[in-house]
C-alpha cells in the first residue's frame, strides 16, 4: 500500500478489481509471451496531434492554425508531401526513415464530449467503453492483456515512474519502481496554481517566487541537478525489457497547453522523442521485437485559442514506433479541418477506435486471439480491420 | 459558507478532514477526544534514555581505550538510539492519522511548542520526545500549575535552558569545590516567567528573576543520578519572588512547586495563555472576546485545561475566523497523508528512508526542522513566517510528488477536492482542479492550495 517507488512490489491488489474474467485463463493459449516487448507511454494532459504531425496539406490548416503548426516552411520536416513533423520530434527523423516510426493522426477512446482530462485518462487506461460507469473503473486493459498470457510472472510487466498508471493495475501480479528524480511542474500546473493563488494576496505573493524555486525542487526536498526524468524512466523500462520484462508503461505529462502552445509543446515533445531514442538505445537488439505506442487521452481543438494555445478536444493522434512497426506512414484517414468535418463544430474528427490499434498490436505481439481482446481485454471493441501496425 | 460542527473542528482544532474518519459532532465530543493523545503510545521515557545515555557514554569510554575515537559497539548503539527516536516522530504522525479529532495531538503541538526545547545529540533528541510524552501529554486535560511543574523540571528542559549548570554560590558543592568556578544562572528562571508564565509585558522585575533563579538552584539533571533535585547545589536561604517568600529551611523540590503554582496561577498567566491559545488556535491578531473567555475561564477554573479545551471547542470564533491561520509545515504534512487516507499503521511502514524523504527533509526545507525550534519562545504564529517563497515552493513540490508514491491508487480529484475541504473550496480552486492535466497534479493543486494550507 505504501511504496510504490521503494519495493518492487508484486502487487496483487487491496480493495481493487473484481475477480479475473472468464475468457482470461492463460491455460487457453498456446503461444508465450516470447520475445515481443509492448511499451505504452500516456501522454498526461492531451498532446496537440495536429501540432505534432502537422497536416499542412490540408489547405484549412492556415485558417484554423495562424500562429501553431506553421509546417515545412516554418521547421517542421515534410514526412509524405501531406504531414510534417513539428521540429520537437526531429530527433525521431532517423526512425521514419528507417520505417519505425508511425502514427494515427485521428483517434480516440469512446469518451465523448465532457472532456475532463480525469475521465479521459480513466477510460484510456480502463480500456472500456461508454456503457461503463468512469467511477467503477478500477482494472487496467494492460493488466487484463497480463492475465491472458501464458507463464507471466511479477516481473512481465513494471509501471514506472511516480504517477499512478491504472492501465496496469489489477488482479495480475506486476512490478512498479520510481526514480528518484520529481516529475517537473509543468506550464499547465503554473498557470493553474497561479489562478488558485490570485484571492489570497499572501499566497500570490509569494507563490510566484515559489514556482520559480519549486522548479527546482524534489519532493524530498533536494535540489535537482537536472530534469531528465523522462531518460530515467526510459532507461529503466529498457533495461527491464532486456531481461524478463515484456510490458512496460509510464506517462509523460505536461501536454496541456492552453496557453504560449509554440513555447511550451516544443519541450514536451523533445522529452517524448528523447525517450522513445533512449528506449531504442538501451533496447539495442531487442528494439527490433519492440513496440512503443504513445497514446493521449484526448486531442485538443482545430482553432487555436485566444491566448496562443489550444482547449481539450476529441480526435487526436496516436504515435507508434520501435523496431517491430511498419512505420513511415500515416495509419488511417484524414478527416479533414472544414467545418463541415469538425466533431461538434471545433474539434477533430475520430476516425477509429485507438483501442483498435492496440488490439491489433496485441493480437500480433501476444497471439491474443481476436474474441479474448474484443470481450475482455477491451470489452465491447470492434477491432474491425487489421490496419496492420506491424511489420 | 457554513461547514457541519464536525468538519469546522476538524480543519480548525485538528488536522483536517480524512476519508477515513470522521470527527465529533459537537464540543464536548471535541473537548473529550483529547483524552486519546493522553495515553501511552510509542512513548520516549526517560528510564530509558537515561539507560541509553550511560551505555553509550560506557562504549565510548571502552572504544577511546582501544585508541579508537568511536568503535562499532559504540556506533551500533548510537544509530540504535537514533532510530528509536525516529520511532517516536513517527509516532506523532501515526497517532494523527488514527485520531478521528486531532484536536489532542494539536494540543500536544501547540504545548511542546509552548514549552519548547530543542535536542540535538541523541540523547537530547529522545529527551524532547520524553518531554512531550511524560510531561505534556497526560497533563492536557488537567492543570495548567501541574502540565507546568512537569515540564520545567523535566530533564529535557533543565538541559535546554541551562539550569544543569546554574549552582547556589554559597551551596553545599560549591563551598566544597573551592576551585571550580559555579554560579547561578537565570535562563530557565527568565523563560518560566517571561515565555511559559506571565509573558514579558508582565509587572516582573529583574529582580524576581534573580531570586527566582536562586530558588531553582538545586534542580538539574546527570544521567547518573536519580531524581532531578540536588539540595547540595540549592542556595541557602529564603527568596522573594512577586512578593512572597519561599523556603528558607533545608531546600527541597516543594518549594519549587509552591512557586510554579504561583507563577501558574497569576493573572497575567491567565491571559498569557489565553491569547497564545487564541492566536495558535483562532487568529494571529484573535478577536479580544475570544481571549477575554478564555482567560476568564482560566482564572475562574484556576488553569483548567479540560475547561479551557471546551471554550475552544466552543469558540464562536471557530467559524467567524475560519482559514486566518496558516497551517504549520508539521500540520500541513500531517493533514495532506491524513487527507489521502494513510493510517497509522502505514505511517509507522515507512523505512528510515521514507521517514526523511516523506516527512523530515521536506519539513526543513518548509522552516520547522522537527523538534529544532530557533529559540524557547517555540514556533512563530504569523501566516508570513511560513507563507515564504522556499516554504511554499516545498509545500508545491511535495504535493505534487509525495502523493502517488504514498497511495497505490489516487482518488479522482474533484471528489478529493470536497473530501478534503468539505463544502468550502474556493471558487477559483474549484475551477482549477477539474483542469488538472493528471490526477496526481489535480490532488496536487488541492494540496498546495491556500485553501487547504489554511485552516
């Protein structure tokens, strides 16, 4: 119940998760995990897709975007003479060459319309759909892909990090460590806490000293040397993924932005390209068998906002890469930025499930048979065609 | 706003609310839940420190015969006494998480506070925490002249004022001990009557101090010895303090209680106590109604505690004053693992490593290292001493970092924000924590609000 970051807990858990569903009996399957490894990465606060692989093809772009996703001619790398990536990601430019990098530029969970970042995150990480109540979900889709597996043990699959990850929380036994470094206090939890500050003259007097100084803080109270948590995640995942470790998932957060998006998103996307980089580094031979899906909870909307930003929206983009991606590609339609084509007039329209996408990923990784994702891993999916996400 | 009795009292006379518990719902059950902080928990005696403190000094002794500075017995001993300290810190915060008031163990902050003495070296360190569970705790509901009596000749604070070295210069010893130099001196005579009696705006003279100092000569404490009187060290005489005369004949500890009675039942104490109450408890500048009551109830009660207790269980105040105070780095801890829902028992799982990282080194940084107050006028009381940039950047970096690596699983925020402030958010903390990015920062914007970091 205490630690998650000092034991390595083999958590089979308190108060949580009713009992493990009947199609999950490992006895079922033929296939062992093998030698494919999964990492899901939650970007935390709804990452901007439309910013991150630009659709600068599509000629409302410069209507609904004036300042934000300004395209090739503005740094951003042409990927197929319709996308181009925004200059955060340009480390990854290596792996679209060489075919492992991918995305979906239009996805989504089923969560519709009161986008709530809580929610969002909760039925991004329960896996389910909207026939569920958010408040009961306890179980993650990871735990429940863990239970279908053949001869798991506690270490097939870490959390990491401190944040809470309940995509792979429950009945199934798995592992958890955090590093020592704190997470950094993003632009988002500035501004908010910077809102909750102003009535109180004591507080916003002193809270702005305060955030500068928090910046560099660690919870324990320490100065932090630097801020590479996000390298210390990946190198951990990576170095558990070499021996026993199949699975392994922890969150980026900080994709909120609101407000000064062309100064704040840079960052967060080069601390996301980072890490995928240090994954394949630490991976070496093993990056070939590796795929890592970077999912968000929600897109944020077409229009940018008035105060350079962007508001939660609904379609958004979902980022694969690693050695076993059939990658240099777009996945999937566009939908289109007319206003004609906008989900309730100003967001992104979804064209596929992102559940569809890891399913598949699954199916092909793990041998997971087809009724076993649409019924208990991801209840009440239909997986639909094979969009085939590997190579 | 207008929050159920149970939910004022909790954030305003304990240390908030929890998803576990909930507090009484009227003053007397307030008044009456002190009697939990009373009984014996992971208590520190000083039986046993004394024992500690002789061992330990035996091992140095047998370690700088062997030519060595310190030896392994010796160290092995040391970081024993230090983890039973830690053990008792611990206890403090688990005991907190448990009681479903808090309103105890907030008394037992504000008078160690009140009584203040700071350790040190190891055996020091376990005297504070003696201090507090010998002397405090059974006192907080009894009176004001006993709680007193016991803390000025506890150990812990004999050593801390410097009464350990304060000799009759006409006493026994010193008439025997010619060559050494030995004298009075007034420290813990000037704090019993400026600090922990009559305050310093009191009509005192530098001469009640003096021969309250003489009359104390003869109280110290050695490890060796039992008892914390030596009628050898005591000045020979009679001494007039605030007008009346006190021993005279053979010295013994009585006459030391005659004048703490006194001292504990001045009129000037009355209303000494009474505003520190006041300003710890309802406001730093209090409403003079509220201090008025309570000193009245202390004269008329002659330093009832337990009445004292129920005046401000009460207390009007309570709700006219709600959220003047800041909380203190120790409250602001206790009622953040309170508010995620820890119990006792998880508080006393923390490994030594936890226990600094969770709770010392981020309170240090807040400006209360724990048990180690600037002087014997104890923790200050203004919302600026604690509201500084460094102490509410700790405050951000530990609500945003400790809470996921302490609760397997974080409640949703929006819920956390009415489980942990009842019915009293503030408009703009509840626009905020729905837009958190993640659970962990909207938990966090709860936690270093200044809704939640005033009570």
């Amino acid at each position: 119940m205490i630690s998650r970051r000092l034991f390595l807990t083999s958590a089979a858990l308190i108060g949580c998760s009713a009992a493990a569903h009947p199609l999950l009996t490992p006895m079922a399957f033929a296939s062992a995990p093998g030698d494919n490894r999964l990492v899901v990465i939650i970007l935390r606060g709804a990452m901007d897709g439309i910013d991150a692989f630009q659709p600068y093809g599509d000629k409302n772009l410069r209507r609904v975007r004036q300042t934000l996703s300004l395209g090739p001619d503005h740094g951003a790398k042409d990927l197929d003479g319709f996308f181009a990536l925004h200059p955060g990601l340009h480390g990854l430019w290596p792996l679209w060459q060489a075919g492992q990098l991918g995305f979906a530029p239009a996805v989504s969970t089923p969560y519709r319309d009161k986008r709530s970042h809580f929610d969002g995150q909760t039925m991004l990480e329960a896996g389910t759909g909207t026939d569920l109540d958010l408040d009961r979900q306890q179980d993650g889709w990871l735990n429940r892909l863990l239970q279908a597996m053949p001869n798991q043990s506690w270490e097939t699959a870490y959390s990491i990090g401190a944040e809470d990850m309940r995509i792979l929380q429950g009945p199934a036994a798995t592992s958890s460590w955090a590093p020592e470094a704190n997470l950094a206090i993003s632009p988002q939890a500035m501004r908010l806490l910077t809102h909750v500050y102003h009535h109180d003259p004591l507080f916003r007097e002193a809270g702005e000293r305060a955030m500068a100084i928090a910046a560099g803080l660690e919870a324990e109270g320490k100065l932090v040397p630097d801020r590479k948590e996000h390298l210390a995640l990946a190198q951990f995942a990576a170095d558990r993924l070499n021996r026993g470790t199949r699975i392994a998932t922890f969150s980026l957060a900080g994709w909120d932005t609101h407000a000064r998006q062309a100064a704040n998103l840079p960052d967060m996307l080069e601390r996301l390209s980072e890490t995928i980089l240090a994954l394949r580094d630490g991976l070496g031979s093993h990056w070939g068998s590796t795929t890592v899906m970077a999912m968000t909870e929600f897109g944020r909307t077409v229009h940018e906002n008035g105060s350079a930003g962007t508001d939660h929206g609904t379609g958004g983009a979902l980022l694969v890469a690693g050695g076993a991606v059939r990658g240099g590609r777009a996945m999937g339609d566009w939908p289109g930025l007319a206003e004609g084509d906008l989900y309730d007039g100003r967001d992104l329209m979804p064209l596929r499930d992102i559940r569809a996408y890891a399913a598949w990923a699954m199916h092909a990784k793990f041998g997971i048979a087809q009724t076993v994702l649409e019924q208990a891993v991801f209840p009440g999916l239909d997986m639909g065609s094979d969009p085939r996400l590997l190579a | 706003m207008s929050l159920p009795y149970d939910q004022l009292a909790a954030i305003r006379l304990g240390f908030g609310l929890s998803p576990r518990l909930t507090g009484p719902a009227d003053p007397a059950g307030v008044a009456a839940s002190v009697a939990a902080a009373m009984s014996a928990g992971d208590s520190v005696y000083m039986d046993g420190v004394r024992q500690m403190q002789i061992e330990l000094r035996r091992l140095l002794l047998i370690a700088r015969k062997g030519g060595q500075v310190e030896d392994e017995a010796y160290r092995s001993h040391r970081r024993g006494m230090n983890d039973r300290y830690l053990r008792a810190i611990v206890d403090r915060f688990a005991r907190i998480m448990d009681d479903p008031s808090g309103f105890g163990e907030r008394l037992v902050a504000f008078w160690s506070s009140h009584f203040a003495v700071r350790g040190g070296a190891p055996h020091a360190n376990l005297m504070t925490a003696a201090l507090v569970d010998e002397a405090i705790r059974p006192h907080l509901t009894g009176r004001f002249a006993d709680l007193m009596f016991a803390a000025e000749t506890h150990p812990a604070m004999l050593i801390y004022l410097d009464q350990v070295g304060s000799v009759g210069p006409n006493s026994v010893s010193a008439r025997r001990n010619p060559d050494k130099v030995m004298g009075l001196n007034e420290n813990l005579a000037r704090e019993m009557i400026e600090l922990h009696s009559l305050g310093v705006g009191a009509d005192y003279t530098q001469q009640d101090v003096e021969a309250l100092a003489r009359l104390l000569t003869g109280l110290t404490y050695s490890a060796r010895q039992p008892g914390v009187f030596r009628p050898a060290q005591a000045e020979p005489g009679a001494d007039t303090v605030l007008g009346r005369s006190y021993g005279g004949d053979s010295a013994t500890l009585n006459d030391i209680r005659d004048v703490i009675e006194d001292l504990a039942s001045h009129q000037a104490t009355a209303s000494h106590i009474a505003r520190k109450l006041a300003i710890h408890f309802i406001a730093d500048d209090p409403p003079p109604s509220v201090v008025e009551r309570l000193a009245n109830v202390f004269r008329d009660t002659a330093g009832d505690l337990g009445a004292i207790n129920l005046t401000l269980a009460e207390a009007p105040e309570l709700a006219t004053q709600y959220r003047q105070k800041l909380r203190q780095p120790h409250e602001f801890l206790a009622a953040s693992l309170r508010s995620l829902g820890l119990t006792g028992d998880d508080i006393r799982g923390f490994s030594r490593k936890q226990i600094r990282q969770v709770l010392l080194n981020p309170m240090a940084v807040m400006g209360q290292p724990w048990a180690r107050p600037n002087g014997p006028d104890g923790w200050p009381e203004e919302a600026e001493a604690w509201g500084t940039p460094q102490g509410l950047a700790m405050r951000i970096n530990w609500a945003m970092g400790q809470p996921s690596r302490l609760v397997r699983q974080l409640p949703d925020p929006r819920e956390f924000l009415t489980m942990a402030l009842g019915e009293a958010a503030s408009e703009p903390l509840r626009w905020a924590v729905p837009r958190a990015e993640s659970r962990s920062q909207g938990i966090a914007l709860v936690l270093a609000s200044a809704d939640f970091n005033r009570r």
